[in-house]
C-alpha cells in the first residue's frame, strides 16, 4: 500500500529509452510507476518498481516525443 503519493506529468522531449530513480536521493521507502497517460491512471504502468536498491526504486521505459506520461 502506498500511504502518500505524488504524481507528475512529463512530456517526452524525444523518442527514446528514459531512466527514472530514487536511487541515492532519498532515504524514504519509494515506489515508481509511470503511466502512458495523464491524470489519474485507468491502465497498466508501463514500468513500476519498488526497492530495487534498498528501499529505494527505479524504472526504465520508452517514451514517444511530445507524448505525456503520469509519474
């Protein structure tokens, strides 16, 4: 379960493989999901993580350019 959230829209700059973490940032318990949508996610993310280092989390995806996604 996840007791507080935060969630962001991004746009893809370019067509490419993109990385997201927590990694070495934060010393909280992170979860990522990433979401081929915006606002509130109805689908499947197309990455999520929880603890891949320690507590910490990390997702690798692809991105479409000028597409926005839900983190």
């Amino acid at each position: 379960a996840i007791a507080n959230d935060v969630w962001f829209t991004w746009t893809a700059p370019t067509t490419d493989e993109f990385d997201l973490t927590t990694c070495g940032g934060t010393t909280i318990d992170s979860k990522l999901a990433v979401y081929a949508t915006t606002g509130c996610p109805l689908v499947e993310p197309l990455a999520c993580n929880d603890d891949a280092c320690g507590v910490q989390s990390s997702v690798h995806f692809s991105a479409t350019a000028g597409q926005s996604y839900t983190i």
